[in-house]
C-alpha cells in the first residue's frame, strides 16, 4: 500500500517528499506500505481545510450527517475480513483479536448513527410560567484526533464518529506505528461521499506532526489516546489557549482482585485474558493480580499453568493468542522491567524470554513473565505501567488491604474483581479508583455505549467512546419569554424607577 494524506477531498503527498515505512511486526523485514512524513505545513492545510468546511456540515442537518456514518459502515462490512487481515499484520494482534477490533468499531459508528434519530437537547421548566427554557448542543468546530496502535479501527472511530455527527470537521492523525488501517477508515468515509474537508489525514510522526496539529490556532479540540508523557505535554499546551479543549486517555496500571470465594475457573481465565490479549499492550490490560493470601498458591499452579499452554505465534494463524510486541523498543522496555522486578524482589514464577525458532527470529516476539511480589510503594514494578505480558501477583489479606494495594498506584483506569460475595464487590466499587469496573471478568472488553475513561494519570476524567459527546459540544441555555412584560426567576425586581 500506499498512502497520502487527505486535505479538502483530495489525495496528496507531502511537501517534504519523505515517507514512513510500515513493517510486519512478526517479520520486520516484511514492508507492508510506506505513508507520507508530513510536517507542520502539511498540518496547517490540513486544519485550513477543516475549518473552511465546518460552517456548511454544522448547518447540515444532524440526521443526514447521521446518513453518511451508515454509508461507512456498509462498506467496512463488506471487507471485514479483509481490514482484519491488515491489522493483525500491521500491529501484530491475533487475527481474533483484530476482527473483534473492526467489530468494534462498526460498533461505534452504527452506535452514532442510531443518535442521528434521537432526542437532541432538553425542554426544562423555568420558575417563570410565561417562559419556556431549552439546553442544546452546539459544535465546538475542529477536532485533531490523535490515535494509538494498538486499536487502530475502534479507537480512531470513537473519536471521528461522534465529532462528526456532532457536527464538527476532523484532522486524523493515526499512529505512524498502524498508519495503513489508519488510511483505510478515511478512504471508506471517502467512499461515503463525506464533503471535502469534514475529515482529513495527515501521517506522520509526533513529533514532527502531532505537535503542529496540538498547537495549531485553528483546533478547537484534541482527542488523544496514548503514553501519560505526551498526553500530559498535550494538556499543557490546550491549558494556555482559552480555546482549546483537551480530552486525554493516558494508559493505567490495572488489577484484578481475587477475593477467597472466587471461582478459580473464572479467577484464572479472567486473569489470562486481563494480562495476555494483545500481548498485554493494552490501556486496559492488568499487570497486577492481587490475590487472597488463602487461595494464593492454588491460584498461581493454575494461572502458570495455562500461561505455559498459550499459543505465542503468526498472528494470522487462527490457533495464535499472542502475537509479537509492536517493535524492538517495546521488547526491549519490557525485558528492562522484567530485570527490574528481580532486583526489586520478586520471586519468579515464569521466566519470559525470547522464543526460540525460525517463526520467532524476525520479529518481537516475548514470553510472559509472571513473579509474586509483597507490595511495596516503593517498588516501580507495582507502578509503573510496562505495556506487555510482565505480571505480578500480590497476596492481600484483608478487604482494606486489597482496596490500598489496587489505588496504590498514580493510574486509574480498569479493575476486575472475581468474588461470589456482593458485598465485597460494592465495597470495591465505591472505594477503588478506576474508570472501568467489572465483576467475574477480565480488564479488558469495553462496549461502544458505556462510558471509557480514567482517573489520576488515567486520563482527564471524560470519557472517550460514546461519552465523547461532552467534550466535541458545548451546551447552550435558550430561554423565552411569552408574557408582555420582563419577569425574573429569583424573584428580582424589573421595574426601572
């Protein structure tokens, strides 16, 4: 493949003439495409030709902007399969895993276009009985929508669905690490018949294009999914323009709680997929399984010995449940927490490593690494977020103590906790810090209609997803009066003497 970037309906390639490799994480020596390396002036006519666009789709109605979303939609259906088949070699997911990915994001925009149909907006009462009051939604205008790897298909379309149907024009920005399935959302909204300049694409990197577009006059608002560094370099820059809004999703460091009446089945299961989907490079994925001190060894022979059993391969081979991290750098983090959870006293349990064998030598491939540790704040294995199939386990003895262990921790996005006693799973949900919560489950497994967001260095604390809403409008207060004189609510006087 390859790609160009999209600016007021027409294809382009870069002014700088230089492009971005994309490559095969499980066979780095396999060139899946190239895309343009854009920079700050290709960003600036990219947002040039956003805002020329919005007056003209904020005007339009929102059911025929609903319309468009449909027409997407349609078209991915028919190559599912197919964008499926691209991700998992892009990014290097099991190839279940990325139609789960392309399910999800058809998800969100049929999600979006059923809202096209909806009530829009609030009648509300005033303490005036001659007034009528109403609360409705405007568009905020242009929205720079910066996007991560490893969800290449939803994550961009809980961003771009709900901004467009709000009635705001967009500047995509997909990872340089995934920017093919990145092209290809844009080039089905193409074949949608979306007007010139409601959506464009620019590629590139962050530094060289990502930060133009944050700091562009013209954006009204960022949507970011990422690292904590940059998204927190993002909420600084939109704090000192009185304009900019910025809504940030940032990572988390998540935990599973196992209490002693779990189910060991559903404990262990849950767990695997918590820690090991994607290779554990999710926002999501839980690198702490804080486990009642009473059940502990029983739950730790059954979680070692289904990890030993997972099929670690070729991410288009149905039988694959890992694939490869996304890059060396990747690899290489995860190795230098794997050393660190040694020195910091953790007792191995399963040793990670390299796999050995011809269909490993070319690519990022990584086993788990499972210890148990004692909690401690102090040490970085049980804080830091490592992004890949690193776990530990962490006995805990007490309710108490299991809440201070899991908000020990600077993150606050997912928490599972397995447990048959009510009782303990409401304590948990009113005292833990977390974003997204789920009882006899894993982390992991988001649905487009619920809200997806963090606390701490989560996130901002508004939700991505179908929440987003809040963040591409503002909320306008449109008040009427019918009597034939000023009345005013508070009982203030409105004789001018």
């Amino acid at each position: 493949m390859k790609g160009k970037n999209l600016i007021k309906g027409q294809w382009t390639d870069v002014t700088t003439g230089q492009f971005l490799e994309s490559r095969n994480p499980a066979n780095w020596d396999e060139v899946l495409g190239k895309v343009p390396r854009s920079n700050g002036q290709d960003v600036h006519q990219a947002v040039s030709a956003a805002r020329e666009a919005f007056p003209a789709w904020r005007r339009l109605s929102r059911i025929k902007r609903a319309e468009y979303l449909d027409a997407f939609v349609q078209l991915v259906k028919r190559d599912h399969e197919d964008l499926s088949r691209l991700m998992a070699k892009e990014v290097g997911k099991s190839i279940n895993e990325a139609r789960a990915d392309v399910t999800e994001g058809i998800h969100m925009i049929q999600h979006e276009f059923g809202l096209g149909r909806m009530p829009f907006g609030d009648v509300v009462a005033s303490e005036i009985e001659e007034k009528d009051s109403f609360i409705r939604r405007k568009p905020k205008g242009v929205v720079a929508a910066i996007t991560p790897w490893n969800f290449p298909f939803a994550v961009p379309l809980w961003l771009i669905g709900p901004s467009l149907l709000e009635g705001n024009t967009v500047v995509f920005k997909p990872s340089e690490e995934s920017p093919l399935v990145g092209q290809r959302i844009v080039e089905y909204f193409q074949q949608a018949g979306l007007p010139p300049g409601v959506l464009n694409l620019v590629h590139g990197t962050g530094e060289e294009t990502g930060k133009p577009l944050v700091r562009h006059p013209d954006v009204d608002v960022v949507v970011f999914t990422g690292s904590y560094e940059v998204g927190s370099e993002i909420k600084e820059v939109c704090a000192k323009d009185y304009k900019k809004m910025a809504v940030c999703e940032m990572g988390g460091k998540n935990g599973v709680i196992i209490f002693e009446d779990a189910d060991l089945r559903i404990a262990v299961n849950a767990s695997i997929l918590s820690a090991f989907k994607t290779s554990g490079q999710r926002c999501t994925s839980a690198s702490r399984l804080i486990v009642h001190e009473q059940i502990i060894d029983a739950f730790e022979q059954e979680f070692i010995k289904l990890t030993r059993c997972l099929n670690i391969g070729e991410p288009l081979s149905e039988k694959t449940f890992m694939g490869p991290l996304i890059n060396e750098a990747g690899r290489i983090k995860v190795e230098s927490y794997n050393d660190l959870a040694v020195k910091e006293g953790g007792k191995v349990l399963l040793e990670g490593g390299r796999p050995k064998g011809k269909i490993y030598e070319k690519g990022f491939f990584v086993y788990p690494f499972v210890y148990r540790m004692e909690h401690n704040s102090q040490n970085r294995v049980l804080r830091e977020e490592v992004f890949g199939p690193h776990v530990s386990i962490i006995p805990f003895r007490t309710v108490e103590d299991a809440i201070r262990i899991y908000n020990d921790t600077p993150y606050g996005l997912s928490l599972a906790v397995i447990t048959e006693d009510y009782r303990k799973a409401r304590v948990i949900r009113e005292e833990c810090e977390y974003g997204l919560g789920y009882v006899n489950l894993p982390t992991i497994g988001a649905e487009v209609h619920l809200p997806f967001g963090g606390v701490k260095k989560s996130g901002t604390g508004i939700p991505s997803a179908s929440g987003l809403v809040d963040a591409v409008t503002h909320k306008t207060a449109w008040t009427i009066n019918y009597a034939r004189e000023i009345k005013m609510a508070q009982g203030l006087k409105t004789e001018i003497e």
